[in-house]
C-alpha cells in the first residue's frame, strides 16, 4: 500500500515485520499476524510524507533468529538502494528488537535514517501505543540524517547502540542505562540533544545476500552462545557451548565483569580453540574495568576476553555475531583480526557534545539534509 500527505512528499518506506504493534488475540494469547498496511493504517501520516510498506515477515520477536535480521539487514540495503527513499521505519517487537537495531547500525553506511518502533500494547487496542509510536518514527525518519540506526519509542529518540528494553509492560519501553537519550519527538517537532559517535560501518555480509528465515537446507550461522554466572557458577555451560561448536561466547559476569577462576582457565581454553570470547555484566548500568583477580575482570582478559564497554548481553552477542560474519565473508582465519575488529566494535563510544550536554538541544533541522 501507498499513503501519501500531501505532493512533494517525503518518501519513507516501511518494513514490517510483527511483534506486538502487530498482534491480535488468538483466543489464548496475542500473536503477531496483522500486515503493513492494516498496521499502518491505525496511524495518522505526518505532514508532508509519502509511505510505501514491504511485508518482510510477521513474527513474535521473541522467534526472531539471525537469519531474520539478516533477511532485514539485506532489504534495508536493497531499499536504499533507490535514491528516492529519504529513510527506513521498521516495525518490530520489542523483546529483541535492541539487537536487531544494533545489527543494522553496525552495517549502516548510508546519511539516510532508519528508525525502528513497536508497541507494548497490541494492535487494535483502545488504549494502542503503537499508531502514536509509529507515526512519531515516521516523523523522525523524514527529519534527520547521519545519526545511524534509531530507536523511537514514547516520544524519545535512542541511539541504536547502548539502547535496551528496560521495561516489560510500560510504554517508555527502551532507554540506555548508561547514557542520555538522542533526543525526543513530539508537536510535530523533532530535537537531536547529541550527536551518536558510531564505529566505521561493516560492509554487508555474504550471509545477509542469501539469509532466509524460511528455508530448511540453508548453511549454518555461526553459533554465539551467552553464559550467565551467578553464585556457585562454574565453566559448565561455557564449555559445553565450546563442546556445541560455539564461535563466540558472551559471558555475563557480576559486578563490573568478574568470575571465578575456574571460569577464567575455560575462557583461556575456549580463546585457545579460536573461540571468541566477550564479557559484560548483569549490572543495568556503567562501565566494565579490570580491577579485581581472583577471576575477575583482570583474569578474563589476561585469558584472552575483550570487555564490552556499556554494551549489555544481547548487543554483545550480535557484535560477536557481525565480527564473525566480516571474518567469514573475508575469507580470513587469522584470530587476531578477529580480535581486533570484535574490540572495535566494542569500543565504539558515544559521544556527547559539550554544547549539548548542559542542556541546549536542536531541532532536527539542525540535522536534516534535506534532499
């Protein structure tokens, strides 16, 4: 379907893919089974855009796989491909939708936005999120260039990285625990209150070209397993996702990223298999640091982990997923590449700009290059 404002419009192209802004009751529960356009016609358009929608798939996010946000990551390309399109909305569900983002944005080259949005209330309900969620991302993707992949939720704006769901059932669903949001939306006004600062984009992997979430035959992905410790933890779980054929392992560590030493020698053991190893912690909020032995942080990285920074368990995991999939498609098996594109990704800051961090904001034309 096609909807259009009013002429000379904006051209935002809407993937749909389920989740909660898209789920009906089945008789025992919601399930994600409404199109684009039934989803898209629950949403007053802003003025001056034109929105075309593809249908890419319709599922629970809870079900999403890498095949589908490989699927997703290569129809973002292809879109934009068309230098008619001004920008991307991607409805999603909310339980994965942090690591789908974070997907996009570490293969986003293009000044054009994508924005990604859902709801925590389903479709058709009197009291939906979703419409007004929607029709913010809408806003915001026919406002802005050269912030990445965004997330819009409840009127704010969240970069793609750092972003999680923090809230189960509340509307203001998204938020990143160790940084400010982007910025906000709202009275048909967009405000960016600082600037992402994002690693150099990866180019697009080989899997993506063929990634079918369908298909029954397709070649393997590489399998990225995440471990929790806790009290009594031990290296059972770590080497048994070794034992499956687990290319990178995410460890969640407590405090600010600590273990045993018992699970310090299985990650040194793992690393030495060529087993790419990151670890962050169950902690909500700040940095990881290397200060404590005795299995701490100070142990795992001299058994060959990287710390993530503020990245949390499900966008660590797609780091080491993105690391591995640019190791596969370059043909490389040297394990020190890995590691130093894996820290890379990692590292990545976010920056925020003195003039905006005391309070000064910008409206989005501040941002937007119009075309």
């Amino acid at each position: 379907m096609k909807r259009t404002n009013d002429g000379g419009a904006r051209r935002i192209v809407v993937i749909s893919t389920g989740g909660t802004i898209a789920s009906r009751w089945q008789g025992t529960g919601y399930a994600a089974d409404a199109s684009g356009d039934d989803v898209l016609a629950t949403a007053p358009l802003p003025e001056g855009v034109t929105v075309e929608v593809v249908d890419l798939f319709n599922v629970n996010s809870s079900r999403m796989t890498s095949a589908h946000q490989l699927a997703l990551l290569r129809t973002v390309h292809e879109t934009f491909a068309d230098p008619g399109v001004d920008g991307i909305v991607v409805t999603h569900g909310t339980d994965t939708l942090e690591e789908t983002a974070f997907l996009l944005d570490l293969h986003h080259a293009d000044s054009r936005p994508v924005v990604l949005t859902g709801a925590q209330r389903p479709f058709g309900t009197g009291d939906g999120d979703g419409p007004g969620n929607l029709y913010d991302a809408l806003q915001v993707a026919a406002s802005v260039r050269d912030l990445g992949v965004l997330v819009v939720f409840d009127g704010r704006v969240h970069a793609a990285r750092g972003t999680v769901k923090t809230q189960t059932l509340a509307a203001d669903a998204f938020s990143d625990p160790s940084a400010e949001r982007l910025g906000r939306v709202g009275f048909s006004r967009v405000d960016i209150e600082r600037q992402p600062e994002r690693p150099a984009p990866l180019p697009l992997p080989a899997a993506a070209r063929t990634a079918d979430p369908g298909a029954t035959d397709a070649a393997p992905l590489p399998r990225v397993d995440i471990i929790t410790h806790h009290s009594d933890g031990d290296p059972f779980l770590l080497n048994a996702a070794v034992s499956a054929g687990a290319r990178g392992i995410v460890l969640v560590a407590t405090g600010a990223g600590n273990a045993t030493p018992e699970i310090a020698d299985a990650v040194a053991g793992a690393v030495a298999r060529g087993v790419l190893v990151a670890v962050t912690t169950r902690v909500p909020a700040g940095p990881l640091a290397e200060i404590y032995t005795g299995g701490g942080a100070v142990d795992l990285v001299a058994s060959g982990a990287l710390l993530t920074g503020t990245l949390r368990a499900g966008q660590a995991r797609i780091a080491l997923l993105a690391t591995l999939l640019a190791e596969d498609t370059a043909g490389a098996g040297d394990p020190a590449r890995g590691t130093a594109l894996l820290r890379r990704l990692l590292e990545g800051p976010v920056r925020v700009e003195p003039a905006l961090a005391t309070g000064g904001s910008r409206s989005a034309s501040a941002v937007a290059a119009r075309a």
